[in-house]
C-alpha cells in the first residue's frame, strides 16, 4: 500500500513523525548499519548527511552516565531476556549538549540459525518532559525541606509549651486546673496533627517495592507492647508490591487494636482467598467497631483526639491498587481486612 504524500512531497507518516519528535530507525546486526528517518538527527541538530550511520557510532554519543545501562537494556533484548528493547538515555546534540531519548525496539528478522538479523524501532525526543519532571521534582525537594524546617520548629514550641503547661499544673489552683487540662489537650492535639503531616507528606514520594508480608508484620509488632496479648501470623509466603510505608499499615492496626480494642488477649493475621486477588486478616478479640463507625474510621475528618493512623493506611493502600475495610462483629472482636488485587502480590 503506497503513502500518500501531501504538497511538499512528505509522507503523512513523515509528517506526523517531525510534528510528534519522533524517528524511526532499523539495525542490520551483521554489519552495524543504522538506517534511520532524518528526525533522528535533526532533533539533535545534526544534518543527517553528516551523522554517524552505524551503531557504534551511535552509541558513543549516549551520555556516560546513561551508556552501560542502554548497552544492557539491548543486551537483554538481544538474548531473548527481555521481550523489547527499551531505554531512556541522554544522547549528544550537535552543540555539546545533551537531550533526553526515549527508544524502543525489537527484533522484526531473524537469521536461519535463529539469530537477531534486525532491529526496528523508534526514538522519541521526550527531554521538554523530562527537564518538566526535573523541575518538579526539584520544587517538590524544595517544598519538603521547608515543610519540615517549620515542622521542627512547630514541634519544639509545642513540646516547649507542654513542658510549661505540666508544670503549671503543679500549681494550679480548683479554679485553673480545668482550663489547663483543656490548653494541654489542645496542645496534644496540635502535636499529633503536626505529626501526622509528616507521615502523609512521605505518602507516595518513594517507588512502591516489593515487600515479605510476614516480616511487615513482626518488625511492626516489635515496636509496640504486647504483655498478655498473643500475636499469630498464619501468613503464607507472599509479598505484595507496596509503598515503602506499607509497614507502618500493620503498626496501625496492631496499634489500634492495642489503644482501642479493650482487654484484648489476641491479634491474629491471616489470609483470604477472593475473586479479584487475596485479603490480609487483621482479627482481634476485643469490643470490635461500631456498625455506624465501620466506614468513618477511614475519614480524616473523623479524627479529633486521636491519631490519623487508619485514614493514612488507607493512603498508604491506595498508592498501589490496594484498599482496607472493616468487617469485624460489635462486641466480639474487629476484623481488618487488607484487599490486594492480583498482580500486586506474588507467591515466593
């Protein structure tokens, strides 16, 4: 099927190459010559008359930071581990500087012995992306730090204030003892609001990872008294893939099970088996939610005197699909139950 060409005798596919910063390119392995559209060289400034046509030549222009990873990346192609190639590198322009590629390819022939023949891809000019992602990310640091420099110092005049507030106890008189109780609540409060923001702003920053559930589990119970309760993991051994903060997820719901759950004498963890992935159990054997709280737990708004500790579970869940309810009976014991949906756990 031939291409239809428009007034300047350009294919459309031409056209809409230049237009999106794009370049096609194919490799003959055998001999290492790189045909390509003339955009691969443009978008750095060259003329395509005088750029490098082979692979090696190619190649050398990639940044040195970002040249033995590329080099794998088709390396891994190449050998079958990776079903394409695909790398993000800074590739020299034709001034000495360096812009962003993104390139993607893959086999399209094949010699009689099974042998690579050749490789077809494309080149994106993705650095306004990128050098945006930079910048946003550099206010972001910025931000951050400024966030906890005025979170310390908030902090140290809290811890200061209720310093003060303790000792005015000491010599409060009946008529001044109810007003100093209230400014020391209120002062608490302000201290775990102050702390809290320091959790949620972490929420996310941080490339999810994959993470043993058992070992959540202990480090966080390894953080809390547990005199007379006892703990049971019947965990199997998966691991989910989850936001670096996933352990704090189970240091809260041990925690509140702890603080709110009454004369409690067990905490136990399992598994479930559901249609669109597995649960993790959180079962306690104390007072258990409310009907009418079930749901308002997870709110922010619902917190007064208390931690933010289940509404920033909830954030933490959700950064990777998954999600947390309450499924406990009133007055026989809670039930928290972790969602995870496949793809987000793995057996090992």
């Amino acid at each position: 099927m031939d291409e239809k060409k428009g007034d300047t005798g350009e294919t459309h596919i031409e056209t809409a190459l230049a237009a999106g910063s794009l370049a096609w390119w194919i490799w003959d392995v055998a001999t290492g010559h790189v045909d390509y559209s003339p955009e691969k060289a443009t978008m750095l400034g060259y003329d395509p008359s005088v750029f490098p046509n082979t692979v090696y030549e190619i190649t050398d222009l990639i940044h040195p930071d970002d040249h033995e990873k590329t080099m794998d990346a088709m390396r891994d192609h190449l050998t079958g581990k990776k079903a394409l190639y695909e790398a993000e590198y800074r590739i020299k322009t034709v001034d000495g500087g360096y812009l962003w590629y993104y390139d993607r390819g893959m086999i399209t022939k094949r010699n009689p012995d099974g042998s690579p023949a050749t490789l077809t891809g494309i080149v994106i000019n993705f650095d306004p992306w990128k050098k945006a992602e930079e910048a946003i990310r550099l206010a972001n640091t910025k931000l951050n730090l400024l966030s906890s420099i005025t979170r310390h110092d908030i902090l140290n005049s809290v811890t200061a204030l209720l310093g003060y507030l303790d000792f005015a106890m000491e010599e409060a008189t009946p008529s001044t003892e109810e007003f100093i109780q209230k400014s020391l609540a209120q002062a608490k409060t302000i201290q775990r609001q102050i702390e809290f923001t320091r959790d949620y702003q972490n929420v996310g920053i941080t490339e999810p990872r994959w993470y043993r559930i058992r070992n959540l589990v202990e480090n966080a119970s390894t953080q809390l008294n547990l005199t007379g309760i006892t703990l049971e993991i019947n965990v199997p051994e998966i691991e989910c893939y989850a936001d670096p903060l996933i352990e704090r997820v189970f240091y809260n719901l041990i925690e509140n099970a702890i603080r709110h759950g009454g004369e409690i004498t067990r905490i136990a963890f399992s598994t479930r088996t559901e249609d669109d992935g597995i649960a993790i159990l959180c079962d306690d054997d104390g007072s258990g939610v409310p009907e009418d709280k079930k749901e308002a737990i997870f709110v922010r708004e619902y917190y007064t005197n208390t931690g933010f500790g289940l509404f920033l579970s909830r954030e933490i869940l959700s950064i990777t699909g998954m999600s947390i309810t309450e499924e406990g009976i009133p007055g026989k014991g809670a039930r928290f139950a972790i969602h995870i949906p496949k793809g987000s756990y793995r057996r090992i």
